[in-house]
C-alpha cells in the first residue's frame, strides 16, 4: 500500500510519485491484477502514468475523495472513478 500524498495518514509510512514508477518493475504484476487508487485526482494523471510503467491499467478517482466515513472512500460531488 502506498500513499499518494505528501502526508502520511498512518495506514502507510512509503507514498509514491508519479516520477518514481519508473523504478517499478514492468513486469512485476500479472495482466489481469486489480489495481485502484483511492487518492484524490488520481485517475487525471497517476492512472495513465502507472500504465505507461507498469503495462497494468489502474482506477483512480477524477476529482476528490472523502475518507470522513472510515468504512467507506466516497467520491466529491461530481467526481467519478476513471481507468487509465
């Protein structure tokens, strides 16, 4: 688990940057992994940046999200989950 952010919220103590996917190995996941950020604006950028290293498409969110309700990740208005 990585945090995307320049926080740690406690669930993590390593994020990740778009930059640093470079040093992920292409090969390393299987073709039908699942994979899904739950960090804001994720799906705007980081989807397409995760493909293009790692050759496995990710879901991420277009817009904010909202971690106020600890059992669920929900969306801001006007938001929508996107795969890159």
């Amino acid at each position: 688990m990585f945090d995307y952010s320049n926080a740690v919220y406690g669930c993590s103590s390593a994020w990740l940057h778009e930059k640093d996917l470079s040093q992920i190995h292409r090969g390393i996941f299987t073709r039908d992994c699942f994979c899904k950020s739950w960090g804001c604006h994720t799906g705007e950028s980081m989807s397409r940046a995760w493909r293009r290293a790692t050759g496995v498409a990710m879901i991420g969110a277009d817009g904010k999200t909202d971690y106020s309700d600890p059992m669920a990740v929900v969306l801001s208005p006007g938001g929508r989950w996107t795969k890159g």
